[in-house]
C-alpha cells in the first residue's frame, strides 16, 4: 500500500514523533482493511487474487440480455436470464485465467492480428457466421467492411435519434463481437501450444486403427440385474468401505446445504374447471348470435383475434380437424386442452396464395411534395429496369436491401394491420404502390406467390383455467397449517405421506445453483437456506407456480462425500455384481449349447446388432458397455460367447459376421486426425475454463448479489 509505505519511512526519519506516526500506521492499515473488505464486497468473483467488479458484470449482463431480446424479441424467463447469468459468470472468470496465462507465456492478440481477423484475409468464423445472409448462407466480406466503418465513424449526426440509440446498441454488441473474435484467437494459439506437446506417436495411430478395423454383427441374449430380488444378498460393510476408497475421486463435492422441502402444485381445482366451462358456454352462445366475432372473441378470449386466412398447416390439430369438415359460420366447442378450453368458429373460407415474397422500403410518412416526389423518382428508377436491392442499399446508406422474404397473412397483420396484408396479396406481381399505415410509410413490390390452397379465417376463443383467489388461499393455508403442527424436522419430514403432501428429503443445494429440481425463481429458497442453519423451517415461497417450505437437515462441507451419503450407490454396484456371479453360476449348471437355449433360462429373446466395434461408444438396446464390446470384437463366428457380466445385466453373444475394414493403414493420416481431435478436445477445454479453472483459486460470491 503507497499509504502505508510514505507512513513506514516518516516514521523512520522523524524519530521524534514514533508514537505519532505508530498511531497513523494503526488507524491508516486499519481504515486499508476495511477499504479492501468492502471493495472485496464488491466483486462477483476473485480470481487468482485478481477480482472481478460486479459493476463490470453487471454492464455485461446487461449487454448479453439486450442481445437476447434484440435477436428474439422476447422477454427473458427467470430461467433464461439464471442461463445467461451463468454464461456471462463463466466468460467473465474464463476470460481473466485467459490474460493470465497469456502474460505468463507471452501471448497477445495484436491490432493488426485482430483487423486481420475481422476485415481482412483471414476472417475468423465467428464474424463469418455473425454475417452470414439468412436467405442465402452466403458471406460478403464487404458487409462487415461496411457495418465495421459505421461502428468506428465518430459522426452519427446525419441519423436521427432514435436511430443513434439504436447504433449505440450495435456499436456494444461489435465490440462485444471484437472481444469474442479475439478471445477465441487466443484459445486457439493455447490449444497450438499444448496439442505440440502431447502429439500421437506411431502407438497411438496403430491402437485407433485397430480400434475401428474390424466390426461384428452378433445376435445376443441379456438378463438385466432387476430381474433378480434383493432378497438373500448380503454386502458387508467392509466391501462398501474399500470400494468407496477405489472411487473416493468420483464423489469430489462443493460446500452445500442439506434440506428437505414440500412442493406443492398450485393449480385449479374441480370447481375452478367448471367455472370456467360455464363461461365457455355462455361464450359459445354469444359468437353464434354476434354479427361482430372480433369484438366477442377479444373481449373474452386469452388469445387476440387476428383478422387473417391461414392453411391448413398453420392450424392446430383441433382447428384443421374442425375448418376441413365445417361451413361458414359453423362454431365447435368447448374443448379442453391441458388447461385450456377453446370454441372455435369458422368465419371464412377462400382459396388464395398461403405466402407471399415482398420487398419492402420504409420512407417518411410526411406528405409534402418533396417526399411524394422522392418516392415517385424511386419507383421509375426501379421501372426502368434497376433492381429493387441495389435502389433499397443506396436509400439505406447499406442497412437494408429491401428483402422482407416470404410472409403470411398472419405475419403482415401481426406486424402491421389486416388492410396491409390484403392489400398485398391482393396486388400484381411486380407492381409497385405506396401505403401508408399506423407503423409508416412503405414503398412496396410483391415479386412471387405460393399457388392458391384452400385457407381458413377462424375465430378462437381460448381461456386457461387458472388456480381462483379462493383455490389458492386454501392450498396456502392447509401447507401454512402443516408447518404449524410439524414444525421439527423429523416431524416436518415423517408427517408428509399423511397430510397428502410429497417431503423430498436429504436434498442438496449449491449456494450458486440457479432453482430446485428445475423449479424456476426457487432461488429464493436456496438463498434462504445458505443463511439458516439445521432445523431452521423457512416460510413458504411462492415460485412459479408452485408453493415450497423447506427445512435445514445440516450442512456439507467442501471436499469428499462422506461415505453414508453414497453408501447405497456403492452396495447398489455390489449387489449387482453379486447377481451377476449368481446369474451366471445358474446359467453354467445347466450346460446350454444355444443361443435359443439361452433365450429361455433367461426369460429373454434374441436380439441382433450390426456394425460393433472396438471404439463403438453406445451398442443398440445395450447402450454403453465396454465389456461387450471386447468380448464380442473378440469372439469367433458361430461360437457362443459367455455368459459374462456387464454393466447393467448379463449377456451371451454369438456372432453372425465379422467385417474387416477395406481402409489401408495410413500412419501419417491417422496421426493427423488423432492431433486434431486431441486440438479440438484442449479448445473445448479452455473454452469451457475446464483446463485452466483446475489450478486456480477461484472465489465464487454470486450468492451476495443474486
């Protein structure tokens, strides 16, 4: 600390004063301390000593979630936005072990490397996919030329506001791009590096194609291990012991609570569903007798009236089934789905285009003269034989090339209004007209029809039945209740079966996972609980749909799972390998000399599997089972192999075919594939923190914000 050391040397030089200057060198470290805790305080995460300011995070979260709304125009989930927040967390605490490691061993992405890497001769993937044109897949290095050179320019002044704010936007997400293009350039020369030290050698090349020279087709019969009882089986624990000692690594844990929770479903009741289905009716009535369906329809129905034709492809199952056999005015219903009742009726009936393909140019929606006059210049300019793109770009300054491809009715009423939508599949191909609407004014030219089909114009009524004021105070105050009378954990726990409610027990939570068994916003309960200790009871959080109330049953500290919490996986795997010793021992006494033989002290039937080889990673109807595929590469044609004891059951294979593979040993070539998928296993490494998080120290303090 500068402050610290200008105190130390004065309190050298000026011998007179030490008891002064001890007393500043008190109350100056003392008032450090608290200035480095509370700055701590504020970093989401510390890593290796380097922190990571939650203000910073925060800008990138804001950043990262604009992107998502921008690119689906959409509102985030709770789970989304907990998704998102994960993303930016692992970049963020990725992106400092990368600098880290890159000052160490030298690296850098340098400007001329990252200009290179954007707008010059060898653009990086991620500009290339983020400028790809969606109608043709094709790249044009042009465009980002183009789109870079707007983002860099110092004067925006020619643009409105509003059209400024949205390049701000843009110009965040370009540099956030930039960012990426670099970081991921730096991943690449880490996986250079460490790929040239662990290169395949000649031994590497010979096993993996070897692994993949030969494949069998082989008929098999299999016994699972759940066909056998429990009964009579006895594990010591002794063996539980000395195989949880072989396997200590695997049960590797983070600092964790340990709770038991109720959840209870907020839904409707009985009389909630008829309620509702009373009103259907009433609503029913309503449409047969209205000369106005709109008005009635959006006026009760969940879902807005959209005033379009539609094919029969874009109907539900219901409404196809009910427009192909109903006649204008006919009306169905009510029905229920999940929770959801619908009536529907059939306005309309046409035969007409399903889609059609538009170019469409946005102008001023003044009406002076200059601005019709500017507009009837465009529309003879395309007349005389320019095409609608280039005259699009040259209006747009490159923004736009007009292309809005093929559109529904459906999606022109949504974006615009139903007059928009007639009009345009009413017009001439090629014609060009102008129209004026509530969103502005558009130059517009229909280049191509779908042909004709048959469409509908149905009017839907749909309302979800949901849970009544009256449903949910009741399912509150029957759990509220419960946790008055069971307010222990051993009676909050033992009480459940009886008062109806589900207790889920011996429940681990992170103190930075997101939800409960994928309950969304039930971070709430997880926060509670890190802050409380055993036998705490919380209050009931409403999350999603569901009421919780949890208890603390105690903590788990950082390191190995003791072995009474993994003691039943561990005598699961012994008991099995008990069954199999006993299967198999069955199956030997009674000397079986068939496949079919086999198939009947196993109560089981032949099956066949083609194409198995060594290095096969999941067998049909076996899946995952190392020892069948060495014993089946193994066998010999006709000849029964086994019984022998897998993963999940016990086999017997007889093999139909082997193949020997027709591709000639090619060590360079091998070498070279095995090099770059040991390149591309090192890239996802670093890139999912996997390969640099291992030996760093990472302080995780999300839970202090979120």
């Amino acid at each position: 600390m500068a402050i610290l050391e200008k105190i130390r040397s004065k309190a050298a030089l000026t011998v007179g004063i030490v008891g002064l200057a001890l007393l500043a060198f008190i109350l100056t470290d003392t008032r450090s301390c608290s200035t480095y805790s509370h700055q701590n305080k504020e970093k989401i995460a510390i890593v290796d000593g380097q922190g990571v300011d939650i203000r910073d995070f925060q800008k990138e979260l804001e950043v990262q979630t604009n992107n998502y709304k921008s690119r689906t125009g959409a509102s985030l989930t709770e789970d989304q936005q907990n998704q998102i927040r994960q993303m930016v967390f692992d970049e963020m605490v990725g992106s400092v072990l990368l600098d880290n490691e890159s000052k160490k061993v030298g690296f850098q992405v340098t400007k001329d490397e990252l200009a290179d890497l954007i707008v010059g001769n060898n653009i990086s993937p991620i500009i290339q996919q983020s400028f790809r044109n969606p109608k043709t897949g094709a790249f044009n290095k042009n465009d980002v030329i183009q789109f870079s050179q707007m983002m860099e320019s110092d004067d925006w002044s020619m643009y409105s506001q509003e059209e400024q704010q949205r390049l701000e936007k843009e110009k965040g997400a370009w540099e956030e791009l930039k960012k990426n293009v670099a970081q991921q350039k730096l991943v690449e020369k880490f996986a250079a590096l460490i790929s040239s030290s662990i290169a395949a050698n000649s031994l590497d090349a010979k096993a993996a194609h070897n692994d993949n020279a030969v494949s069998v087709d082989f008929n098999y019969v299999s016994q699972f291990y759940n066909s056998v009882p429990d009964t009579g089986i006895v594990i010591n624990d002794a063996d539980v012991a000395k195989l949880y000692d072989s396997r200590k690594e695997n049960f590797k844990q983070d600092a964790a609570k340990l709770v038991s929770y109720i959840a209870v479903n907020i839904q409707p009741s009985k009389e909630d569903f008829a309620d509702v289905s009373a009103r259907m009716e009433k609503v029913k009535t309503d449409l047969e007798n209205t000369d106005n369906p709109a008005e009635a329809i959006n006026e009760n129905s969940d879902v807005p009236f959209v005033d379009a034709y539609v094919s029969a492809v874009q109907l539900s199952s219901d409404e196809k089934s009910f427009a192909e056999q109903a006649s204008v005015g006919d009306i169905d219903g009510p029905k229920l789905t999940d929770r959801t009742y619908a009536v529907f009726k059939l306005i309309g009936k046409k035969e007409a285009p399903d889609s059609i393909k538009v170019n469409l140019l946005p102008f001023s929606n003044s009406d002076d003269a200059k601005t019709k006059a500017h507009v009837d210049s465009i529309i003879q300019v395309i007349r005389s034989g320019k095409s609608f793109a280039d005259v699009a770009l040259a209006e747009s300054n490159g923004q736009t090339n007009g292309d809005i491809g093929w559109q529904t009715e459906t999606a022109l009423v949504n974006g615009v209004d139903a007059k928009f939508a007639n009009d345009l599949f009413d017009a001439k191909i090629n014609d060009l007209f102008t129209m004026k609407t509530l969103k502005g004014s558009f130059l517009v030219q229909v280049v191509e029809k779908t042909k004709p089909v048959t469409k509908y114009k149905i009017g839907a009524v749909r309302m979800e039945t949901t849970p009544s004021q009256e449903t949910y105070n009741k399912l509150y105050a029957s759990l509220n209740q419960y946790i008055s009378k069971n307010s222990t954990l051993d009676k909050f726990r033992s009480a459940a079966p009886d008062a109806g409610y589900s207790c889920q027990t011996g429940v681990q939570l992170l103190e930075n996972q997101d939800n409960i068994a994928s309950i969304e916003n039930s971070r709430q309960v997880i926060r509670w609980a890190n802050s409380h200790g055993k036998g705490d009871i919380s209050e009931i959080f409403e999350c999603q749909g569901y009421f919780i109330v949890a208890v603390v049953e105690g903590d788990l500290k950082a390191g190995y799972r003791p072995l009474k919490d993994v003691a039943d996986i561990l005598k699961r795997e012994l008991i099995n390998e008990k069954k199999g010793e006993q299967i198999i021992a069955s199956l030997k006494a009674k000397n079986l000399d068939s496949l079919d033989g086999y198939a009947t002290a196993m109560n089981s039937t032949v099956q066949d599997v083609k194409f198995v080889t060594f290095a096969t990673s999941r067998i049909t109807g076996i899946g995952a089972d190392p020892k069948v595929n060495v014993n089946a590469v193994s066998s010999e044609i006709g000849r029964i192999t086994g019984p022998f004891a897998g993963k999940n059951g016990v086999y017997v294979l007889s093999l139909t075919a082997k193949n020997a593979s027709d591709q000639k040993y090619d060590e360079a070539g091998q070498k070279l594939q095995l090099n770059m998928q040991n390149r591309y296993r090192i890239m996802q490494m670093i890139q999912t923190n996997q390969l640099l998080k291992d030996k760093a120290t990472i302080e995780d303090n999300r839970s202090r914000f979120y």
